[in-house]
C-alpha cells in the first residue's frame, strides 16, 4: 500500500499515481487532490480562493484526526488527473492557502511545491500537503465554533459531539473508564462479581478490605467531596444493573432464517434474545445459551477410522472469541448495543467503536489471515479485571487481541472455513465467520442416504381408498379412532391379548407371551412384555407408533384378596373378569367373599360374577403386600427391572429391535386393515432421523450436548462427578456441620469408618471440606440395641432438643443407619422423621 509521506517525499517517482485519470482511481482514506481555478488565466476570484482554502482545512483536519499514516492533498491537480498547477496563482494567494497555523489548531502540516517538466518542455507548479496524525489531541478548525472533521473514505465527515468524545476517549485525551458516573451505592452491587474479584484481587494481600476500600483500590471509584462515585468501568463491571446508567450496553441476538446476500439481510428475524447485566454475567449466560440451546447446527460425518463423529456448524472458539472481544473493546460511551447476527451462512458480530491499533490504521475491509492484529486495548481497566477474572473453565476471560485471533483463524482453519473478515468504519466493528452451510450441508448430503443409523418409532401407514387413489393422512380424529379400534379387533383374532385401548392408546401382547416366574410366584402376579400402539399424524401423513412396555398384572383373584389385611377396598377398581366364558374388563361396584357385582365396559351393562373369577388391577405396592403375606420370597422390582429393560445394558438397542420385530409380524399377519371403505397397509421401514435439515427425512436430528454445571470459583464441568471433585461445591462458604450418628451396637466401627470417610475422603472423593467447605463434627455415636429401636432414638433426640428443628439453616445431619435386608424398601413405606 502506498503511504502519504512516501509520495510526498518523492512525487516524480509517483507522478503516475497523482495524475490518475480519475478521482476515484486517487482519491481515498490518506489521499485527496483539488483544482485550483484560474490557470487558464481567467483569474481566481476571492470567494475561489477562499473555498479553496476551506478544502484545504478539512483536509487537514480530516487525515490529523482520523489516519495513523496520515494524509496528503495534492493542488493543482484536475478530476481527469490534467495537471493544471498553481503557477497563476500570486505570493499573496500562495501564502494565503498554506498558512496553516492561521487555519487550525492540534495540526502539523507541511507545504512543499514540485516542477514537473511536461513532454513538451513546459513546466507545471503543484502543491504537496501531508498532514501526519495528531496524536492527543484533535485537529480543530479555527474560528468561533469548535469545529473538525474525520476523513472516511474519500469524505471529510464533520464531527458531531458524540463523534468528538469518542476522538477524545480514541487518543486519550480523557478517560472514559475513569469518568465519574454515579454516587456509589452498596446495595446496587452485584454481590457475586464482587466476592469472585476480591478472592483474585486480594489473594496475595494479606488482610481485609471493605468493599469500597476494594472498588476504590481496584479503580472501580472515585472520591468526589468525600462521597464515593462509581467510575464509568466500575459500574459496567460491578453494578447489578449496568443497563441503569448505560442503557444498550448489552448483547443482542439476532437469528434470520435467510442467507447473508452482499452484506445485506434479508427477511424478519425469528429470534431476538438479549443479554444484560455485568459483562462477565452477560458473557456467562450467551456461553450457556450457545451450549444448552442447539442455536448451531451440528455436522455429523463419517469416521474414516469407523462410527461417526460430530462437526460444529462454527467453532465456538472462534464464536466465543469474537463476542468476548466485542464486549471488551467495544465504545462504550456510545449508546449502542453490541449485535450478533446468525444467518444460513455467515455469522455477524457488531460493536460499536472502531477497531484501534497502534500506530496504524486498520483497512476498511480486511481478513484475519492476511492482516496481523495488534494488541491495544480502548478499555484497559475493564481489559485488566476480566483478565484476573476467571471463567467457567478456569481461565482468564479474555487474551491479547492478537493471541485470541490468531486462535480464530486456527480453528476455523481446522473446520477448512475462511477465515474471519473484519470490516471497520468510522463508528463501529463488525466481524464475520462464514459457516460455509450449503457447500458443507450439499457435500454430506451426498452420502446422507448411507449414513442413516437413527430411527424414529414411526412406521408409515398407506391409505388407499375405494378408487385405487393412494393418500398419506385421513381427515378427521374420529378416522385415526376407527384404525385403532380395527387395529384391537386384528390384533384379538390374531392371538393377542388386549390390556386396553383408552386415551388413543392401545395396550396388547401376543399370547404366548410371558415371562417365566417360579410358581409360587406366578399365582399371585404376572409379568407380560406388551407393546403400547398408538396412530398419530405429523407432516401431513399418518404413523402408528409402537413402544414396548411391561404390564405387571395381579394374577390373584377378588376373593383371595379379601382375605389378606392391610389392603384398602377392592371397590371402585377396574379388574379383569370371566363372564360368559370370556375375558372382559370390567369395574367392580360390590364386593363379598362369594360374589361381586361388575360394570362391563364392552357391553356398558352390570352383571353378577363370582368373586373367585375376578383378578382386580392394583398397583405394584400391593402385589409386594400380597407376595409377602403369602410368604413368596421374590424380589419384585429387581424383576420389574430387568424385564422393562430398565436395568440391562444397550436397552436402547434392544427396545429397537423388538419393536422392529413386532412391526414385521403386524404386517406379515396383521395388516393391512380394511377401514371405512380404505385399505390401511404398515410400512416396516421406520422413519429415519437425518442429521442435517432436508437430509432424506421430514425429521431432522440435533444433538444437544450436556448442560454444563457450574462449581466453585465458576469453574464448569458437564460431569458433575468430576467437577465436585475437581473443583468444590457452587455454594463454597465454610460452615460446620454437626453430625448425629445413630446405628445398631453391633456396626459402632462402622458407623464410625464411615464418618472418616466422609470428612478426609477416599479415593477421587477428597472430603467434605475440601469438596463442600463444610466441616464435619460429632460429639459421640448414639447406639440401639436393635433395629427396630433406631426410629425410638431419633424421636428421643428431637423431643430432648426441640431447638434443632427451629434452626434456620442447616447445621446438623442424622447419619442414620437402615440396614436393607428384611427391610421395607419401598418409598411409600418409609416414615420421615
């Protein structure tokens, strides 16, 4: 790039470049050239003259207050690039245009005039002004108002008030950060921020501050007639409530359903979600937002080593790098706010303030890979305190400019993208990451077909009608009913057994179905693997949707049950009943020990069945009651467990594969369904789950990755196990906590082996007050003689001590020992003390 002061120093080397044959193919950022009039010995009148001089001086004014590399004026010099010189023009008239002491203030141009020989011999005069940049002050015209201006391209903009604090703030002529804002507060601090920075600021000071010792130490307040005030950074950075005093100093995003077109948006957002409060919350929360919401799409591609893995529609390094550097840079003595954009292609990150670099000016439109950033930054406090600040992962929230872009170009790099474009005007920053959706999106397109391994549980259903036309969806819920209902009367003449169709959901196992349980156990309940069939409707066609289950049915009969005590009345209950040598279900309106009367639900008629025929549904706690009044030894939820799937490895799978199992059968044996006057068929095929919108499939499949959990000291983890461990509790204040053990004679050693664990740790557990700050105390291990006697101790301890259960906080545990074994293990039996 050519330099002012290059061309100024030598413009016969240059000749070509000033006399370009247009203004456009010259004029820009650091160069600008005028005709004087009268060199066609016309004559140049005063009112000429002194619009000449008036250029001259925005000129100047301009390339002092805005370029690093500062600016040059050509005179003499046309629009077509004729040089037309100023050789008609007086001493007078000479003296009059580059007396710029006389013009301007904060400026130190100079003034040189260059022969140029023609090709015909002749010689032409021109004049060369280079202004340098006007480092701490701005270049003001001089004249009754205050007046100056910035160069912006090819223009010389007049600068406004609001333009003229930030060129004050820009050359640090003044401090924002260190302008007095408001009378200090206590209660609008947010109390977070402020213990987190007292931990960091203070850890190698030995002693105490208050926290306006701490905020004025820290350069977060200033005294003003012995009253504190917040600076402009400490509020920013301190108060709960920064938006008070700064009203847009948040972060917007902004999400369009459209691609990013020449710069330009198009269409209506279809998110808009801010972020407001201190800058370490409003950085914390987009993270989390970012983390927990699937805002960007996640690429899934083949493995060449095998399986799958999952690729980031952008580094969120690169995301994360480029808001941070946004909130901490940015102007904040402008009231806007910073914005993020997310279009198909391209994601937009806006803040106010242009980018500022040391002794250079940055183009107007660059790329990261092909310009070096410096370090330099506007907020310096801020930039300070969020680098003592640590983040979620234990680092510093922000790094040196040119480290963290050198990050972004790294890990856009890795994802094979561009890298990160800045374009900067004279009021703001804008960067942005292209995603390259479409050519990334059409490339694992071409392969999405033979990488489906992820179904849904929804099986096409075909419609055709009495015509032969063949139509995905019927019109109205009561059609959806009618196939259901078809559906129960197949499935019952093809040896099924139906537990219930209600609520649009039907119940059924084949026959022959059943888990085999030892005989003792087999009188009394039945474990039956079912499957749950359901016919839905989404994107305009209709699905059965099946899911397997396990019933858990009573196998013992009304009169049975009677018999047994503890149990509440039978009467109300639905039940299972033979009547007219079948099974129906029914409703049980009386009850004795020969007969019971029922309400048919089939039939909606009431009938009188013997009471041994009868097998009413209770829930799971009874049949436990039943089974162990009976004396069968059977471990019923274990059982439940394993026959559910709940405690078997790769159930998922398993699940798959029997419902995949069962749709073959239903349409081998079953369907298709013959329902007013259409012939319904089941495809066997599922529907599958596409990894990338449009990806052969109406349903599109997003990972979600695990919420992260939050620690001590902000540290972040998504394992909650290691991050306890790791890092210590969220709530980290010390406080003891006193122990009440209480356990048979017999388990004393025990009791107390396990207090020690609890206190030093054992293996990755590193103790209680490492992991919580809470330090464990006992005064001595309450025994009983026996198990039943535990509860009698603990009720004893409370009426002796009627204090412990007014305490408002907590300050004392019982660490009770409930041996499992010939226990009552189940939830609604334990009594709470």
């Amino acid at each position: 790039m050519l330099e002012p002061k290059d061309v100024f120093n030598d413009p016969a080397r240059h000749w070509a470049f000033l006399t370009e044959r247009t203004d456009a193919l010259f004029e820009g950022q650091y160069f600008d050239r005028k005709e004087v009039p009268g060199y066609d010995n016309t004559g140049i009148s005063r009112s000429q003259l002194s619009n000449i001089r008036d250029q001259i001086k925005e000129c100047i004014s301009a390339f002092a207050n805005a370029n690093h590399l500062g600016g040059l004026l050509v005179l003499g010099v046309s629009k077509v690039g004729e040089a037309t010189g100023i050789s008609h023009l007086t001493d007078e008239q000479r003296t009059s245009l580059m007396s710029f002491d006389n013009m301007l203030v904060n400026q130190a141009a100079q003034a040189k005039e260059y022969d140029h020989v023609k090709e015909d011999g002749t010689t032409c005069k021109i004049c060369l002004i280079y202004t340098p940049y006007t480092e701490s002050a701005v270049c003001n015209l001089i004249g009754a108002e205050e007046k100056a201006f910035v160069r912006q391209g090819a223009q010389n903009i007049p600068v406004t008030q609001v333009r003229r604090e930030q060129l004050i703030y820009e050359k640090g002529i003044r401090s924002f950060e260190q302008g007095a804002c408001c009378l200090y507060d206590p209660q609008s601090l947010e109390r977070s921020v402020v213990d987190e920075f007292r931990k960091v600021f203070l850890a190698d000071v030995a002693g105490d501050y208050s926290d306006e010792e701490l905020l004025y130490q820290a350069g977060a307040l200033v005294k003003q007639n012995d009253d504190y005030h917040f600076t402009n950074a400490g509020f920013l950075f301190f108060a709960a409530n920064p938006q008070r005093m700064f009203a847009l100093a948040y972060v917007r995003l902004l999400r369009y359903e459209s691609d990013l077109e020449g710069g330009q948006r198009v269409g209506s957002d279809t998110l808009d979600k801010e972020f407001t409060g201190p800058l370490t919350t409003q950085i914390r929360n987009i993270r989390t937002f970012f983390q927990q919401s699937g805002f960007f799409k996640t690429y899934r591609k083949r493995n060449p080593e095998g399986g799958f893995t999952e690729e980031p529609e952008y580094p969120l390094v690169a995301v994360d790098e480029a808001i941070v550097n946004a909130v901490v840079h940015r102007d904040y003595s402008m009231n806007n706010p910073v914005i993020c954009e997310r279009f198909h292609n391209a994601l937009i990150v806006r803040n106010p303030g242009r980018l500022l670099q040391q002794e250079r000016d940055v183009p107007s439109e660059f790329s990261l890979d092909a310009y070096l950033l410096n370090s330099v930054p506007r907020n310096p406090r801020l930039m300070q305190w969020l680098k003592l600040m640590r983040d979620e992962r234990g680092n510093a929230f922000v790094r040196q400019l040119s480290e963290g872009t050198k990050r972004m170009c790294q890990e856009m790099a890795q994802l094979g993208l561009p890298a990160p474009k800045y374009d900067v005007d004279g009021v703001s920053t804008a960067v942005t990451l292209f995603s390259n959706a479409l050519q990334r999106e059409a490339l694992l397109q071409a392969g999405a077909e033979l990488e489906v391994s992820e179904f849904a549980n929804l099986f096409p259903l075909t419609i055709t009608a009495s015509s032969g036309a063949v139509r995905n969806s019927m019109d109205a819920s009561f059609e959806r009913r009618a196939i259901m209902d078809c559906l129960e009367n197949a499935l019952r003449s093809h040896k099924w057994f139906i537990h219930r169709n209600t609520y649009g959901r039907l119940v059924a196992h084949p026959k022959a179905s059943e888990v085999v349980l030892p005989q003792p156990v087999r009188q009394l309940v039945r474990l039956f693997p079912s499957y749950v069939f359901q016919v839905r409707s989404y994107f305009g066609r209709l699905f059965l949707v099946v899911d397997y289950t396990l019933e858990v049915h009573n196998a013992a009969t009304a009169q049975y049950l009677q018999s047994i005590p503890g149990l509440e009345s039978l009467v109300g209950r639905t039940a299972l009943a033979r009547c007219s040598g079948k099974s129906e279900r029914v409703r049980i309106l009386s009850l004795d020990s020969q007969w019971a009367k029922v309400y048919l639900f089939g039939s909606e008629s009431e009938v009188q069945v013997p009471s041994s025929e009868v097998w009413p549904d209770i829930p799971k706690s009874w049949i436990a009651h039943v089974l162990r009044h009976g004396g069968v030894k059977f471990d019923l939820d274990a059982a439940i467990k394993l026959n559910s799937l709940a405690s078997q490895q790769n159930a998922a799978r398993t699940r798959a594969e029997r419902v995949q199992a069962t749709v073959v059968r239903l349409v081998s044996d079953v369907f298709p369904l013959t329902v007013l006057d259409t012939r319904v068929g089941l495809q066997s095929q599922p529907l599958p789950l596409a990894r990338l919108a449009n990806g052969g499939g109406p349903l599109t499949l997003h990972s979600l990755p695990e919420p992260a959990v939050e620690f001590k000291q902000r540290h972040e983890s998504d394992n909650i196990r290691n991050g306890i461990t790791s890092f210590g509790s969220y709530d980290n204040e010390p406080r003891t906590v006193e122990l009440v053990p209480i356990c048979p004679d017999g388990m004393r050693d025990e009791m107390a082996a396990l207090i020690d664990r609890l206190k030093v740790g054992k293996y990755k557990y590193r103790g209680a007050e490492r992991t919580f700050a809470v330090r464990l105390a006992y005064q001595s291990i309450i025994t009983a003689r026996s198990d039943n006697e535990i509860l009698a101790e603990c009720q004893r301890l409370l009426k002796e001590h009627p204090e412990w259960g007014k305490a408002e906080r907590l300050d004392r545990l019982f660490l009770v020992c409930t041996p499992e074994q010939g226990h009552e293990s189940e939830i609604e039996s334990c009594q709470v003390v």
